[in-house]
C-alpha cells in the first residue's frame, strides 16, 4: 500500500521540535549540519541516531555546534535548517591510491591476484559472496598452510562502503607485512587481512553514489542495504538506538541476525580460523575502540588486556602525525564512548569466540576550507602513507600479542596488569585469569572484624579474564580491606569519599542527589575543578585511585574532556594521570594508577572537567594492592575493638594470646595515620586515648 508522504516533517532534537519542508527523493546523499545549539548536545545526537542517520561528526563554526550527518533519499526528512550541504557525486574510478573493487588491472581484486601470483608469501582466498555475487577476499601473509600451533590474527576493512582510507590502509598493511615484516614473527602466526568486507556496496561508492554506507541487499520496501556492522549476532536489535529496524536508513540492522551473506563469511571464517586478536578499519575520528559498544556502562572482563593494547589517553598505542590534524593521538575506549552500537562486530567476536576485537576509526584529517576531510580523504598517497605508519604499530602490537596475551606490553608501553580489583565499594569487582582458581568467597575486613561474602555474578568468557562481582551491601565506613579467598588478591581502602555531609575538605564542583551510593555524588556542568583534602600514605605501596564515574560528551568533539590528576607533596605540584572522555552516562568503575614515589605525607588527587565537560563521581578515595589489613595479626582469631567508629576517649584494641610481638596502626577515615605502636609479646591488648571523640 502506498504511503502518503507528508510535506513537513516535525522531528524533537534536545528541547525543540522543528519542522522542515522535506526534500524530493531524488535528490543524491549528502553531508549535512544540524545545529546542536546546545554544548552538551548528546540529547541531539541520540535523536538524530534514532532517526537513523550516521552522526558522522560534529564541527564548531563561530562559535556554533552543528552534528555531521550523512542525508540519504530515504531519510531526507531531518530537523533545523540544512547549513553547508554537499551533495556527493559518483566516482570517475580515476584514483591514484584509491581503486575500486572490479577496475581491470588496477582493481582491488586484480591487485590482490597479482601479488598472490608473484609472491607466494601471500596466498589468497575467498571466504564467500556478497549479496551480489563477488568474492569476500581474504589474504594470509606468511607460511602456508593453517597450523593450529601458530595463532590467528585477523584486520578486516570496508564494513561500511564510503571509507575508501579503511580499504588503503589494509592494502598497504597487506604489502608492508609480505615485504618488511620481521621473518621470525610471520613463521609463529597466521595473519589475515580482509580489505574489503562489502565489496558490493564498496564498488556502488565508485560507480554511483561515493557516500553509499550499506550493503546492497533489496528490501522488502524497495530500498537497498543493510548495515553490516549491524547485523553481527551479539546483542542484535537490543534497542533502536544503536541500529534501526528501519530499512531506509543508515544503520539497518537486517531482518534478522546474521541475514546477509557478507556477515555469514565471516562468521564461517571465524569458525575456521577463530582469531587471538583482531583489528576491524573504519573511517573516520581518530578512535581505536573495543568491546562493549552495545550499552553504556558495560565494560569487558578483558578491559585490563584491552588498555594494555590500545593504551590510554596518558600513553596512547596509536598517535596522529598527520600534517594539520586536529589530534595529537587517538583516543582508545569502550565503544560506547562514541555511541552505542549493537550487532557490532567486536562484540561479536569477542562474546562468540574471546577475540581481542579492536575498531580503529581512522583520523578525520585537516584540511579542506578549515574543516576536516572525514570520508573524502585526499587522493594523496604522501597522506594515506602517514596513517598508515600511524597505525602500524598498533598493528604489530596485536600480532605480537597473539603469541602471549598475558605476558605483552602494547604499542603504548602499557603493560597487562596482573589480577587485581578494579573496585572495592559499593560493588568488588575482582579480575582474574581465567585459568586461575575461582574464589567461592570474598572476605571483608570491616571495623569490628571480618565477614565472608558467598553470592557473586561472575563474567566468564572461554579465555582470558574473569570478572567476578559481589555487591558488598555494607555502610562504606565499615568497609576496610577485601581478599577473594583462594585467589591470594586483596586489595585495602585507605580513603573513602562521596560528596556526603561528613566527606570534609573537598573543595569544588556541586553535590548531586543522583548518586552511585549513599545521598549525595560530585558533579560539574561546567569548567571546574573538584580538590580533595591531602591524605597522609607514608609507608603504603602499590597505591591506586578508586572511583566510579559517570559523563556525558562526545568524542567528536575531544577538548571536551575531564583530567585526573595526582599531587604527593600536598598540591605543590600535580601530574595527570587519567583522563575522561566521550560519552558515559551510566555509572562505571575507573581504576588509575597512580606514580609509586613512596613517602607519600600530603597524597590528594583533583579533577578538572575542560570546556563545559558534563562530569559526576562518586566513591573516590586511594587503595593499595599491597594490604597489611589481613597480615596484622599472625595466628587463630581476629582482632577485637571496643568500638568502631570512635566516640568516646579510650579505645581497647585486643587480639589472641600467644600471637607474638604485634604491631598496631590507627587511622582516620581519611587515612591519615593517628598512631602506631608496636607491642611486645606476650601482651595482647593496647589501650588508646584517643583524647576526645573524633
């Protein structure tokens, strides 16, 4: 049945609605700007992706914020007025780096035909057909054969058909690996690359429409395509903001997961050939993305194996040396931090077989009259050679990776972390190898003794890490130290604070009343910067910053951003040592090491959110890996406090007999240390006055 096609079309962005005449259909697709009006826009970019538009980026012109967004005939229908639209024009296939999918001689497919030919360190095959009938290529560098003792690494490009840099990228890894890759580390993996995912969509780029997204499936609507990187199993159509139901738009999901051949291909590779890890190419924003994408909070088991590899913000695994660019170095995180996405491929392979699954979105580059080129990347080989030896360490990390995830250190020089706790309160969050024993406990060590925590939510995959979860359920001053027995890992709060009436000497920032735990968390809407009160760590090793954290931002637009940073000498001199970026609106737990100087009297840590960063935090305080809450006493029992939290001027601190010379420690809240003493055998009490109740 026909549809009667309105004249105007209302569309609610942020706190307006617009209507707008709607353009003919048979206008070609476009990039377009929608004004944002408001710095912290994520309620308009969420209305736009539900609309199904790809928000492709998001530029600042005097001094206004307008969402990039790619217009196709079927979603012509859009709010604001349209600001600098270009209408995108077939290719003439006339490139000098760029080559379409079925050019003659200098195509991708006859290129990859004449390298196999001439050089047999690489061997090529196709892993199934597109909708329309072309071969999914895919290329192994190094010995033949598929040997199981050498691991499997795969790159993949062209997801999605417009990112021509994707395509290059992985052709110049291709050839770069068969000419100059160190001999020795080719003979101990197989290393795939496929360049091109959706050739059909990927050569109807070069013949008829350069901004062509989709694969070329016809729908049952008379339009074409479906979203590749939609259509992966994991977590399809979960909700319809991180891809549509809608045929005409750019991040239709398919009728059902895993519907089209192009995502059958490589599901059947993966099952043939299931890779370490893998890297998948896309265009454009400078990010180096991993799993989870598919809802906000969601933090992979392997998150500590993932930063080691992509690096941080503080020590990234990828920089950008493009003359010109915007960035200085790629920003790595969960996928989400630049929107939600299901039916995604990391996700995918990282829940159906424990890949190490990356996304790389490639640098947006600059400059073309002021602004950046995103998917019309220059034709210019002297550029499309500077990302790709950006991004070419990276690319050797993971190879080197594969062979010992655990032992590896990544491009960035971060190196994989040990099992460890990520968080202890409200929630412990415990990470583990998975070969490990798993603990059946966690032990708290609370004010007034000890009490054993047995139900837990445990994140498993088939290799890797675990992550095992208890809610604690207890008041955060009671809360002391935490082991998971029978894994030989505790961890120890020396500090604890949430924005609560008694949380004294913060300085900056508002209280909100939408906190993680207890009444109250810290919040900002603007530039501002939240100071905590010095906190004596003399003779504490291995200390680390505990927080949870929530945020909403764009890593489209990067200078909006919240730094950490640390100060040993009471606020005298600060070094950063984490930094908070893109969009997060649900609270998730962020560990931060912290620089090992030792002799830390005047340890205090400050927060500062840049341009207008919309920043919360809650449970923020320093813990140490190295405990001596569960070491204190030697022998049977536990030690007894006649009260806890103190109020009266005496305090009767006993243990066992028969124990031996035993040392005691007194601290504050805040962790400052209040008195030591040590106690000779056979004594097994100390008496503390503590002048005054505190």
């Amino acid at each position: 049945m026909a549809r009667a096609t309105p004249r105007f079309l209302a569309v609610t962005l942020g706190v307006a609605a617009v209507a707008v005449p709607l353009v003919p259909a048979a206008a070609q697709y476009r990039m377009a700007q929608v004004p944002i009006g408001l710095r912290t826009g994520r309620t308009t970019l969420d209305s736009l992706a539900r609309l199904g538009f790809e928000v492709a980026g998001v530029r600042e012109i005097a001094g206004a914020l307008y969402a990039v967004i790619v217009v196709s005939p079927e979603t012509q229908g859009f709010a604001g007025p349209l600001t600098s639209a270009v209408a995108a024009t077939p290719a003439a296939d006339t490139f000098h780096v760029y080559q379409s999918f079925d050019k003659l001689g200098t195509g991708t497919r006859a290129t990859l035909e004449a390298w196999a030919a001439a050089d047999p360190a690489i061997q090529l095959d196709s892993i199934g057909a597109s909708v329309e009938g072309r071969p999914i290529l895919a290329v192994k560098i190094g010995p033949a054969g598929d040997d199981p003792a050498r691991p499997n690494v795969l790159f993949m490009a062209t997801h999605h058909a417009r990112e021509w840099v994707s395509t290059a990228v992985a052709m110049k890894l291709i050839r770069w690996l068969a000419d100059s890759a160190p001999p020795a580390l080719l003979a101990s993996r197989d290393v795939w690359v496929i360049p091109v995912e959706n050739p059909d969509g990927y050569q109807y780029t070069f013949t008829t429409e350069r901004l062509w997204r989709k694969n070329r499936r016809l729908n049952g609507d008379g339009t074409y395509g479906v979203d590749p990187n939609r259509n992966y199993p994991a977590f399809w159509g979960v909700d319809d903001l991180g891809s549509s139901p809608s045929p005409g738009t750019e991040i239709y999901r398919g009728a059902g997961p895993a519907s089209e051949p192009e995502t059958q291909a490589i599901i059947a590779f993966h099952a043939a050939h299931p890779p370490v890890v893998a890297l998948s190419y896309h265009t454009y924003s400078g990010l180096v993305l991993y799993p989870y994408g598919y809802r906000t909070g969601e933090l992979a088991p392997d998150l500590t194996l993932y930063q080691a590899l992509a690096g941080t913000d503080v020590a990234p695994a990828v920089h950008d040396n493009l003359p010109g660019s915007t960035l200085t170095h790629y920003h790595p995180g969960p996928g989400w931090h630049l929107y939600t996405t299901n039916g995604e491929y990391t996700d995918w392979a990282y829940r159906a077989h424990g890949t190490i699954a990356f996304t790389t979105e490639l640098t947006s580059g600059c400059c073309v009259n002021g602004l950046y080129y995103g998917f019309d990347f220059p034709d210019d080989s002297v550029l499309v050679e500077q990302v790709f030896r950006d991004n070419l360490p990276f690319a050797l990390g993971l190879i080197t990776a594969a062979g010992d995830l655990r032992g590896t250190v990544g491009a960035s020089g971060v190196a994989v972390a040990p099992p460890r706790f990520e968080s202890l309160w409200p929630d412990a969050w415990l990470a583990l190898d998975a070969a490990a024993p798993r603990p059946l406990s966690l032990t708290l060590k609370t004010g007034t003794g000890q009490t054993s925590l047995r139900s837990a939510q445990t994140d498993s995959l088939r290799r890797g890490t675990v992550r095992t979860v208890w809610r604690t359920d207890l008041r955060a001053d009671t809360v002391r130290a935490l082991r998971a027995d029978g894994s030989g890992v505790a961890a120890e709060l020396l500090s604890l604070a949430g924005a609560e009436p008694l949380d004294a000497g913060w300085t900056g920032w508002t209280r909100d009343p939408s906190p993680l735990a207890g009444g109250f968390a810290w919040t900002t809407t603007v530039s501002d910067t939240l100071v905590s009160p010095v906190v004596d760590l003399r003779g504490r090793t291995a200390v680390w910053l505990h927080l949870w954290t929530r945020h909403r931002g764009s890593t489209f637009t990067p200078e909006q951003r919240g730094v950490i940073q640390f100060s040993a000498d009471s606020g005298v001199t600060w070094s950063d040592v984490s930094v908070i970026a893109g969009d997060g609106p649900s609270w998730y737990p962020v560990r931060v090491e912290l620089p090992q100087a030792g002799g830390w009297r005047g340890a205090r840590v400050r927060f500062i959110s840049e341009h207008d960063f919309v920043w919360s935090i809650d449970a923020v305080g320093f813990a140490t890996d190295a405990p001596a809450a569960f070491l204190l006493l030697a022998g049977p029992g536990d030690a007894q406090v006649s009260e806890n939290p103190v109020r009266s001027d005496q305090v009767v601190i006993s243990w066992p007999a028969g124990v031996g010379t035993s040392r005691v420690a007194i601290y504050s809240f805040t962790g400052e240390r209040l008195r030591e003493a040590t106690v000779a055998a056979p004594t097994n009490e100390y008496v503390w006055e503590a002048l005054g109740a505190w």
